[in-house]
C-alpha cells in the first residue's frame, strides 16, 4: 500500500493555495466545498496545494513549504507530493475515495464514474438510519463480534439493508431472528491471483473474525483478509468463533 487514505475534517481551518488558472480555481472549489479557508503562502495551516504550471517556481514553492513541516500536494507532480487528492464519490456522508497515488487522475475518474452509476443516492439516508440507530443495534446485539457479524450479514447482497437494494426500516431489521451461529467455511485457492477469489470467498475473508492460514498462502492474497482478524498460522480451526475461514494454498 503506497499510502494511508485518510478524510481530513479541513471545516474552518486553513490550507494554502499556490498557482493561478483553471486548476487553481479547481482545487479551491473541492477546498471550499470541504469546508477549508484557503490562504496565502505565508499564512500559518498544515497543508498546502501547489498548482503553479511552470516547473522551477513550482519546485521551488514546495521546498520553502516542505521546509515549513507542511504537506504538499503538487499537482501533476506525483514525486514531489506528500498527499494526493483523491476522485470521490459524494453520497453524503458516505464518501468513496479513488486514489492511484497520481499515477492516473484519468483512471481514477472511470472508475469513480463507475461507481456514481453503482451507488444509489440513498446510501447516505441508511448510514444516517444506522447511525441513529446505534443504542437500539446495541442492544439488540450487545457483544461487539455478534453486532459485527449482525450489521454485515443484513448489508450483504440480498440482506435486509443491502445499500443495493431497498433496505427494510431498521426497526423490521432488528426484529428479525438471531441466525448468526458459529460457522466454519474453507477455502482452496485455484492460484496465487486474489482475482480468482469468487465474490462469496471474498467476502468471507472480509468478514472472517478468524482465518487458519496454511503454508504458502500468498501475501497478495492475505491483504484481503479483514485487517483485524485474527491470523492463525496453519490450517485447522478447532473452536470456531463467528465466523472461521480455513485458507489453503492452491495445490
């Protein structure tokens, strides 16, 4: 992973802006639009976008603010930035971000688009029905793991709140059976491509409490694991807890 995507809260603070033009005036829109002050080069903030189009003044602009300990964004300058700004995809306040770590603003913005098309407007109202029902789906679910394992199952495709589908009202959510019995499933991987996961053992792996991680289990495939499962290296799961993934190395 080339970078750590972060959201930043920039509402009232202020963030530099460099540069003159069509881009410039870009940047200060999405700057503006997430709540940021834009200010000048001497003003006292924690990030700055240079978007100077010739080369030596641009380089020069983001040595005098790297030596300040401010981050830089250079646009279309992929070597000299410390943060990249990502495509995004705004149903607020659900935000997906696209990034290529400057590589391609063009590949990111086809796949943003791809995914406008996929997401329905209301994805934000069921974040914000989640949200509100948070001291209802705890009590509902008290351990942290069942709660988990609860909320994944019913945003599955074809679960009751499928951001794809039309979600029920939480509270007929909350009103259906407990079906969340430890289970145990296996997977053989065909190679060591992660692309040859089917769409279901992608998903166990991301939602796995637990994986049993056999011998030669490429690393390209454990970055699909849930960051915080636990790992267990070899490959039989005795006590099974929520949900358990035995992965085997493809033969």
């Amino acid at each position: 992973m080339h970078s750590l995507p972060v959201f930043l809260r920039l509402a009232g603070r202020p963030v530099i802006l460099l540069g003159d033009g069509a881009t410039a005036d870009a940047k200060r829109r999405l700057l503006e639009r997430a709540g940021a002050v834009v200010v000048g080069e001497e003003a006292d903030a924690a990030l700055a976008i240079v978007a100077i189009e010739d080369e030596r003044e641009a380089m020069e602009a983001v040595a005098r603010l790297k030596a300040r300990g401010i981050l830089v964004n250079a646009v279309d300058r992929p070597a000299l930035c410390d943060f990249t700004l990502p495509a995004i995809v705004d149903r607020d306040p659900v935000l997906v971000a696209i990034g290529t770590g400057g590589t391609s603003a063009g590949l990111a913005k086809a796949l943003r688009q791809r995914i406008e098309a996929l997401l329905p407007s209301g994805v934000g109202a069921l974040a914000n029905r989640l949200h509100g029902a948070r001291t209802r789906i705890k009590a509902r679910f008290p351990g942290a793991d069942a709660r988990r394992r609860a909320i994944d199952a019913a945003l599955d495709p074809g679960g009751p709140l499928d951001p794809l589908g039309t979600p029920v009202a939480i509270d007929a959510w909350l009103a259906l059976p407990d079906s969340h019995a430890p289970q145990t499933v296996t997977i053989t991987l065909r190679s060591a491509d992660p692309d040859d996961l089917t769409l279901r053992e992608a998903r166990w792996l991301a939602q796995a409490d637990a994986v049993h991680v056999c011998d030669d289990v490429p690393t390209s495939v454990r970055n699909r694991i849930r960051a915080d499962a636990r790992q267990i290296e070899g490959g039989s799961a005795e006590s099974p807890i929520g949900l358990t993934v035995i992965l085997k190395a493809a033969v």
